[in-house]
C-alpha cells in the first residue's frame, strides 16, 4: 500500500513545545517530538477520548491526562491495559513535518487479530 503523505506542521512549530495538535479533514492527530524524532497518534484516548497532546511525555511514553495509560511512543501499546492507541505513520524532509493520515496496525494488535 501506498502512503498518502499530507503536509502537517514545521519542525520548527513542532519543536516550541514537543506535542502539537493538528486537524486533517476532521481526523484530530497528535504530533509529538522526543529523542529527535516525531511521532503521531490520534488524538482521542481510546479510553476515555481524552486529548492525548494534553498529556506528558515521559521516558518513550506519552501519558494520557485521564487516567495516565502510558502509550509507547514507537507501537502506540500500553501495557498495563493491553490496548492500543491508533498511531500514524510519519516522515519529515527539511523542516516539514508529514503524516500518512492511514491509522497502522500496531504489532501487538496484528499479532492479537492473526491469533482470533
């Protein structure tokens, strides 16, 4: 499959505060920089819809300002729940930041589902 690459954001917009909230034809996503890299999930917590840019960033982790689930930042799983958080992915070329607005299949749920 084919990415669709869309044009979301600057590296520099991005960087001022390491998470940054953007809308793609109604689909809100979450834009967050840790390690030198970006990472995006959707924006609503599959818990409790919570906004996940609201949470914190912490050791590979972003933390729900809900019930802080702790979503890994590279697969979007938590363990603790054993859900996963839709996650998309991303590439960034000079300063702009690029979402592939497809949600990926985390490996853990691929494995779940090939399992069912």
């Amino acid at each position: 499959m084919t990415a669709n690459w869309v044009a979301v954001a600057s590296r520099k917009e991005l960087a001022r505060r390491r998470k940054l909230r953007v809308e793609l034809d109604g689909l809100a996503i979450a834009l967050f920089e840790a390690a030198g890299r970006v990472y995006a999930f959707a924006d609503a917590c599959v818990h409790q819809d919570r906004s996940l840019v609201k949470g914190t960033l912490l050791h590979g982790k972003v933390i729900c300002p809900g019930h802080q689930w702790q979503f890994d930042l590279e697969t979007g799983y938590e363990e603790s729940q054993g859900r996963c958080q839709p996650t998309y992915a991303v590439r960034v070329d000079d300063d702009t930041v690029y979402v592939d607005p497809t949600a990926r299949m985390s490996p853990v749920t691929a494995g779940e589902e090939a399992n069912a």
